[in-house]
C-alpha cells in the first residue's frame, strides 16, 4: 500500500488551533538531531479527538536548511588575504580586500579575482578593539552575484581558530549589534 498522506499534531497559536481549508498549501519545518527540513505540503482534513490533528499530503520540494553556529554580521572591515599565486609556486600573495560579513566561523570578503575552492590561506585581520588577528581559512565558496562584472564574494571558514580568538570576534560583533540597535538602524 502507498501512503499519500501523513498526519501531524495540529498546529497551535497562543494555545488556539490553527484552522486551514481543504486543499490549501502550507509551508512547514521539521527539527531532528540532523539538522532542519522545510516543506510544502497541502492540508487535507482535521480530526479533533484527545490529539487534535491534522492529515495532509506527503511533503514535497524538501529541503535542508542550513543552521548557523555563529551570528553573521554584515561589516566592511579591511583584511589582508595571503595565498600562494599558483598550485606549482611557493609564492605568497597579499591582497589588501574588504569583508562583506564576518562570524565566529569564518568571513566573506569581496574580491575581483576567483579563487580555488579549498584554497589555504592566511588572514589578517584589523580590528581597532583587539588589534591584528592572524587566522588561517579555507575557501568553501564562491558566488559571483552579477555575471557581468568581474566581482566575487568569497566565503572563507576558519580553521585551527583558537576559543580566544573566536571570543574576540565574537565580542566585537556583538558590540556592533548592540551600537546598530542603539543608533535605531
């Protein structure tokens, strides 16, 4: 037998059911030990017995969600990116670049040249609070968000960043949260 429906505890608001139409989709999230999954899916019909539920079509367009370790803040900060020039050369390159956004688990910063994916480098980064931090990264993504110009945001995650350091980081991002929130922005 193939089962074309599921059931579901039926959803509450400030301890009310939410009521939904025959035949009306909704989008729905399921938490478990692997990470977040969001859905579509179509109500069908309710039952209202000791648990209230609701039956509804099989999910469809599933998808993981990415959850975040660490809080994302946008911020234009210089850093001085060190990589070699090519895979055959022991030729280090420094380019002077700006963050696009920095967290406790890494940075994108703004480039206008590619870079290779799982590229080794070394960031330093200024901060008038805490001085220079040296961290070494990895670059685990690359998006170039308009074809036709020569720019690119390129994600870099940290790598061996001791708690010290990431305590760092994390403070000053939220001492800029909290001076956003002051200023109404």
């Amino acid at each position: 037998m193939i089962h074309d429906h599921m059931i579901i505890a039926m959803p509450m608001d400030k301890g009310y059911p939410v009521l939904h139409g025959r035949g009306n989709a909704f989008y729905g999230k399921v938490y478990d030990e692997s990470g977040v999954y969001s859905f579509k899916s179509t109500y069908v019909d309710m039952k209202m017995s000791h648990l209230p539920i609701w039956i509804v079509t099989m999910p469809v367009d599933v998808q993981k969600n990415q959850q975040r370790e660490f809080v994302r803040f946008d911020i234009a900060l210089p850093v001085v990116v060190q990589c070699p020039a090519d895979d055959e050369s022991d030729e280090i390159v420094p380019m002077k670049l700006t963050t696009k956004d920095l967290s406790g688990g890494g940075l994108q910063v703004i480039c206008n040249q590619k870079m290779k994916l799982g590229k080794k480098i070394q960031l330093t980064l200024d901060f008038l609070e805490c001085g220079s931090l040296k961290i070494d990264g990895d670059v685990v993504r690359i998006h170039q968000p308009q074809a036709e110009r020569k720019l690119y945001w390129i994600s870099i995650k940290f790598l061996g960043i001791s708690e010290i350091i990431r305590d760092k980081i994390s403070r000053f991002i939220f001492r800029k949260q909290l001076e956003q929130r002051q200023k109404g922005l």
